[in-house]
C-alpha cells in the first residue's frame, strides 16, 4: 500500500493556465519527489485595462511518501 500527501500551490504565467500548471509542477518538484498527479481545482485571470495580464491556477498535487 502507498502512502500519498497531498499539497496544494498557487501558480502563475504570462502565457496560459497549462503554462502556469507547468510552472506549479516544476517549482513543486523541486522539493518534493514521487509526483504522481496534478489537480487543477481554480482558475483565474489578472486583466489590465481590458487585456488579460497574468493566468493563474490553483493545483493539488499527489505524492508518494516513501
């Protein structure tokens, strides 16, 4: 049986939700190991003066615990 935790990381990118979804990931497994799945729960938008600025998303991520 595997033991899985469970965090939860705010992301951001100028470019999409997948890119700041990527990010989230990436920064993440910097010091977590064993990743095993993402889980995107938010998404949401910074817009300036009717353009959109900034994407970001609100991910759970799954990890073994060994």
């Amino acid at each position: 049986m595997a033991v899985l935790k469970v965090i939860e990381i705010l992301a951001s990118s100028n470019e999409s939700w997948e890119d700041a979804t990527r990010n989230a990931v990436k920064e993440a497994s910097k010091s977590v190991k064993n990743i095993r799945s993402v889980y995107v729960q938010e998404h949401s938008c910074v817009v300036d003066n009717g353009d959109i600025t900034q994407f970001r998303v609100n991910v759970k991520i799954t990890f073994e615990v060994k």
